[in-house]
C-alpha cells in the first residue's frame, strides 16, 4: 500500500490487514511494549481546516512509532497564499517521508500523490475521511466481534462521512443503509460502487426504515467544516435526520452507536442517547490514535 486516499483504492484484504495491525498496536501500547517501526523518520501534517482528534493522534502515534511530525497550517504554509499542490509535493518529499493532510478537495490529495514521491494520507476532504471509518470498523469490531453481516446505518449527511462509511462498510462484509434528505445524497461516483451490492445497500430517507434492526448507528454534524455559511439552511433540511430513542427503540436492543466528533447535542443526536452511548463513541475516539498507527507503517514503513 503506497497511500491512503480513499478506501475506493484499498481492497477488503488491505482494510482487514490495517484492522489486524491497529489491534495489534493498540495491544501493546496498552501493555507497555515499544514498537518504533518507524524510527527517525518525519510525517509533514499540513491542515487547511480545524482538528482535535486528527492533529493530536497523528502526532501522539508517530512519536510512539519512534518519529516525529510536523504541525504544517494552511496559515504558515506557502500554500496558503497560492504556491501550487505540486510544487509543495516536490518540496516535501525531499526532506521528509510521509504528508498527512486535511483539506477541502479530494484532488488536492491525489495530486499530492501523484507529483510528491512519498507516501500521502488522507485526513479528511469534502470526500472522505478513510482514517476515522478504520477507526470506526475497528470499534465496531472490538465490540461486536465480527463485521461480516452486520448492518450499519448512518443518518444525515450525505457527504465525507457517509462516502467512506458506504465503501468502508460494503467491502468489508456489512449491510449499509443510509438516511439522508433528497438535497444531500452521497457522491455519485460511491451510488455507483454500492450498485455493486445489490441489497446489502439501502438507501433512504425513511429514517425508521434505515434504521430497522441496525447493530451500529452512526450519525454526524448537519454542517460540515466549509459550510458554516449554510447553517441555517441545514438546520431546517436536516430536522428530524437525529438519533433518538424513537431510532434507537427500531434497531436491535444491543445496537451500538458511533459518531466520528465533534457532536452536537440535539441536532444529529440526543444528549441522551449520546451519553448512554459514551463508552463506545469515545472508544472510536481512541481507536483514531492505533488506526492511524496501523496506516502509517502500512505506507511509511519498509
Ligand atoms: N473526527 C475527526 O476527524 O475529528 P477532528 O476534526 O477533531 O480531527
Ligand atoms: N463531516 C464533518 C466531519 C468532521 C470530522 C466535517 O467535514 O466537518
């Protein structure tokens, strides 16, 4: 695996392989025992929107894998007052070895892929967000044992989140079924992939229909970064796309639920059920640092 740009590009062997190798880490970080796989070398993270979790596990792990990262925002970087992705690509590979960036258009990534000769992660565009859904596939598997047969709904936006949760959830064994309002579907390009899947994709905008008998429910923000100028707007399109005990009450009695944060109360989710829910949402939130582990050694290490 040579990068991280979208899990379209990964096979279901590639995201088992990361599972197996977050757990592994997660293992022996929980009992104390080193793992430096990627002694002395440098991960650049170059952020051109907001982030707690992103930043702090990306520079967390890769100082427990023996290296160390570089904070690089939009605001100090060159490329923040227009230096081309390219040029950027071709200066950062020759001083460091791996580019982790957030940012809005998923083209930018892939360019920096395509003219830097290091390995690039992604960590979050409009289009995806591949590190939080491995983080999600591992929670989901640590709690339930298993992903294979499992049905996950998500409800709301049909944006980043629900991409990589649709391609996510379908190449690893799961039933996907999606609530979204008619404004705010997923991307085309991931309607096409789930086609592939017949009836282990549902696509709705009957929120208890989705629901019905889900193992996971997932939910995030109405207004992604990028989009605050539309607030208001989303505020109304995306009333009643929330989990609540109504929801709740239509999915299996032992049905998790996971939000990849930040949350807000009462839009996407009751402060109820995210509370009664807590264990398993902050689980996802530590699971960011071991997954992320897991990837960078993937496509930095030998
Ligand atoms: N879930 C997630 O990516 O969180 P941050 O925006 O805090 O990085
Ligand atoms: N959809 C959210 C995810 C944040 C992790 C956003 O893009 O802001």
């Amino acid at each position: 695996m040579k990068h991280l740009l979208k899990l379209l590009d990964l096979s279901k062997e590639e995201i088992i392989g990361i599972l197996n190798l977050a757990d592994q880490l997660k293992y022996e970080n929980k009992n104390g025992i080193e793992h430096k796989l990627l002694k002395g070398k440098t991960l650049g993270m170059i952020f051109q929107k907001s982030s707690t979790r992103t930043r702090v596990s990306f520079e967390t792990g890769m100082y427990q894998l023996g290296g160390q990262a570089l904070f690089l925002s939009n605001r100090d970087l060159q490329i923040g007052r227009g230096e081309p992705v390219q040029d950027t690509a071709r200066v950062l590979s020759r001083y460091i070895d791996g580019i982790m960036i957030r940012t809005f258009e998923q083209k930018e990534v892939e360019d920096l892929a395509q003219y830097g000769s290091i390995p690039v992660i992604n960590g979050l565009t409009d289009f995806c967000h591949p590190c939080q859904v491995l983080a999600d596939l591992m929670t989901i598997r640590e709690h339930k044992g298993r992903l294979e047969g499992l049905k996950l709904t998500y409800i709301g936006d049909g944006n980043n989140m629900a991409n990589s949760l649709i391609v996510g959830g379908l190449k690893v064994g799961m039933t996907v079924a999606i609530a979204c309002p008619d404004d705010y579907q997923p991307d085309p390009v991931v309607l096409e992939f789930a086609k592939e899947y017949g009836d282990k994709f549902i696509m709705t905008s009957d929120i208890q229909a989705a629901a019905k008998d889900a193992d996971v429910l997932y939910t995030d923000v109405w207004t992604s970064m990028g989009e605050e100028a539309e607030s208001e707007k989303r505020k109304k399109a995306f009333a009643g796309y929330q989990i609540n005990d109504a929801v709740m009450a239509a999915a299996k009695s032992d049905a998790m639920v996971q939000h990849c944060l930040p949350a807000h109360r009462e839009e996407e989710i009751t402060a109820k059920v995210f509370e009664a829910h807590a264990d398993e949402i902050f689980d996802e939130a530590e699971n960011r640092l071991h997954a992320q582990k897991a990837v960078m050694v993937k496509v930095m290490g030998e």
